[in-house]
C-alpha cells in the first residue's frame, strides 16, 4: 500500500514536471553550462586522453551534484508555496510514502540530467568512456544516496526562509562519502578497471545508501511536521 502511494505521489509530480519543465530544463541547462566551461578551459589539452581521464570523474560528479541540488531545493519548496504540502499530509497515507514518492520523482529527473550530460561530455571532450554498465552502476548508487540525503533535508529546510542557501550547507558535508566513493570508483572504471577493484567503493555507497534510506524512513514523520 505504502509503495502504491509513493508511485501515485512521484506521478503527480512526474506529470506536473513534464507540462511546464522548469526544474527539469533547469538542471539539464546547468549540467550542461558546467561540461561546456570546463571543455572550453581544457581546450587545450582535449588531445591528452590521459589529462582528460584524470579530470573527467570530478567534472561529471560536478555536474551531477549541484545540478541536482536545483531539483532537491524545489522538491518541497513547491509543494510549500502552492498550499499542497498540507494537503499531502492530510492525505490517509503513511507518510514515509510521501518521502518515496518524492525520492523516486528527483531520481528519475536527475537520470534525466544525467543521460544529457553524458553524452555531451563525450562528444566536446572527444572522449571514449569504458565500463559502461559499472560507471551506470555506480552512479546509479551515488544518486540514490545523494537523493535520499537531499529529500530528507529537503523536507526539514522547507519552512525556513533561507532554505535555498541552507539546504547545500546541510547536505554537502553528509555526502561526503558518496562524493569520495563515487569519483574514485568512477576514476578506476574510466582507467579501465573492473568491478573487482571498486569493490570497496560499491560497497561503501550500498551502505550508505541502505542506513539513510532507514534513517529517513524513521524520522521523515518527524521532519515534515510544522
């Protein structure tokens, strides 16, 4: 029932998305500025494939991250100013359901971003990925845990007025063993290693994932009261 719930919210939120694409062409514009700077300041060393393997996870972590943080502070932010976050709390609902409905509606979004900056990064880099499906894997672990963080705080930030500059200074220092475990698996991956030499790294993000994934679950009820 509760899973029911959660994809009928991430739907309504998909749907509402979808029609007027703000946050969406917002963060796919922001990824995109980002690869296209930084291709423009190693325009010079576009030719040393070994320079642009050494930068290549930080660029793409880079525009992961704070592209996405332009989808996490309008999650509940909307929901605030338009009136409808007390109607979902009113909802005869569990309310770990409205926390995973909003995690899955940011994932898919944030997927979205990615698979345009992806390819981008490769064609103004000139660049070959390999280990495509561990670097899918892997990045599929890191926004799962950076989703699940950033909805949580995102959901406790939504009543303050500086939510905007206090959600980034809240979360930054939580994920900070995504970000370190996702680079560095994604720097083994693009120096062609396979799934036995990020093993700790996956590990490590499964963790992650699984203690706030449960840590939310727990206090969200908490979180999203006035």
């Amino acid at each position: 029932m509760i899973v029911n719930h959660a994809l009928h919210i991430a739907y309504k939120d998909l749907k509402t998305e979808f029609r007027t694409k703000q946050m969406l062409n917002s963060m796919i514009i922001f990824s995109l500025l980002v690869i296209i700077i930084f291709s423009f300041s190693f325009a010079d060393f576009l030719t040393d494939q070994d320079l642009i393997t050494m930068v290549a996870p930080g660029i793409l972590w880079i525009s992961f991250l704070f592209a996405g943080m332009l989808g996490l502070s309008r999650s509940f932010a909307g929901e605030k100013e338009e009136g409808c976050l007390d109607g979902l709390k009113l909802c005869p609902c569990e309310r770990t359901s409205l926390f995973q409905g909003k995690v899955i509606s940011s994932t898919v979004l944030m997927f979205i971003m990615e698979l345009f900056t992806i390819p981008l990064f490769i064609i103004l880099f000139d660049y070959t990925i390999t280990g495509i499906p561990l670097l899918v894997l892997v990045i599929l672990l890191g926004t799962l845990g950076f989703m699940f963080v950033g909805t949580l705080l995102s959901a406790l930030t939504v009543n303050t007025r500086t939510r905007e500059i206090l959600l980034p200074v809240l979360i930054f220092p939580v994920i900070i063993p995504v970000i370190i475990s996702s680079v560095t698996a994604t720097s083994k991956i693009l120096t062609g290693a396979g799934f036995a030499n990020i093993t700790e790294e996956v590990q490590i993000l499964v963790i992650y994932d699984i203690i706030f994934f449960i840590v939310a679950q727990l206090v969200f009820e908490y979180v999203i009261e006035d």
